[in-house]
C-alpha cells in the first residue's frame, strides 16, 4: 500500500500485507493492535451468549466475531472489523464479510481504540443503519448503548447491571459475570 496516498479504496483495504489489520474509514486507515486478554474474554462470552440466544430460539440472524469484514455502507471508503457483529439480514453476507450495516454491534474498548469507539464508530454506525451498538469499557467498567432506531440518548450501564438485548427480547447481559 503506497504511503503517500491520501485516500484508500477496497482494493487496498483487501491488499494489506497477510497479518496486517487496519480499518478503513472515509478513505482512511486506522491500525488495529492486538487485544487484550479480559477484551478478547468479553468478546468470546458475548459472542458465545448472542450465539447460544439464537440457536436456542431457532433465530436466523448470525454472529461473526472480529476478524469479520464489514462495508458498512456497501460502498469503497468503510471497511471495519466490529468485535461483534449480529446480522440478520442474510442478504448481506458474502464470502467476503457482511456488505451493509449488521443489525447489532459491540466494540470492547481498548485504550488504543476509546476515541474510535466512542466518536467516529458511532457516527458511522448510526449514519449506516446499525440498529443497536454497544461500547463496552473494561478501564471504566461501564457499557454504553445506543439504540439508533429510537432516536434517543444513550444508555450507561456499570458492569454488575443486567442490560436488555434491544433486538432480542429476553436476553440480558451483565458484564460481570463475563469476567468472574
């Protein structure tokens, strides 16, 4: 990838050298660093959760862990790789990733990703047609979500809180429980 260039395409997004992750944003991309352990143990959790919803209510929606490509907006300029991502539209899902806004999102923050996750992937989502997104913060021990269909603030929660699943009726997640 040529660094002089000042705006990126798919096609650079899809060229990155093997083990390389970045996401591409407004043409632009953003480096990715490796996880941390409670990120990566919230992430498995949720994922496993979310997962174990569906099947056990025979849903048809799907949930992709990160890596998983996402083109939010289906065009050239935002490719990015949510930490999860629940899609129930299975129109949007190629061998690729998912080609559109997915249905519900979770970002685990992490002190390299904070200003991404609470500002510009939020805008970007909401703007995409995501439904629902949640931010969860292990260093400040709180889950913010956002129910972008409803037009409303967001919602803080602390960790020891049992929040509803806004696109499942009946699922609830508390976080600590995630991380005893």
């Amino acid at each position: 990838m040529p660094l002089l260039k000042d705006h990126f395409t798919s096609e650079d997004y899809w060229n990155l050298p093997e083990g390389e992750r970045a996401e591409l944003i407004d043409g632009r991309f953003y480096n990715m660093a490796p996880p941390s352990r409670i990120h990566q143990k919230i992430s498995g959790q949720i994922y496993k959760i979310v997962s174990n919803y569906i099947d056990a209510h025979h849903g048809s929606c799907e949930v992709y862990a990160a890596p998983f490509a996402v083109n939010l907006d289906a065009d050239d300029k935002n490719w990015v790789e949510p930490d999860i991502s629940v899609i129930c539209d299975p129109n949007k899902l190629t061998d690729r990733g998912c080609t559109g806004a997915p249905d519900l999102i979770f970002e685990i923050v992490s002190p390299a990703s904070r200003k991404m996750d609470y500002s510009l992937k939020n805008t970007i989502y909401s703007e995409a047609g995501v439904r629902e997104y949640w931010i969860v913060d292990p260093a400040k021990e709180r889950v913010t979500v956002y129910h972008y269909e409803e037009d409303v603030a967001p919602v803080i929660y602390s960790f020891s809180q049992e929040i509803s699943v806004g696109i499942y009726r009946g699922l609830t997640i508390r976080i600590d429980d995630l991380i005893d």
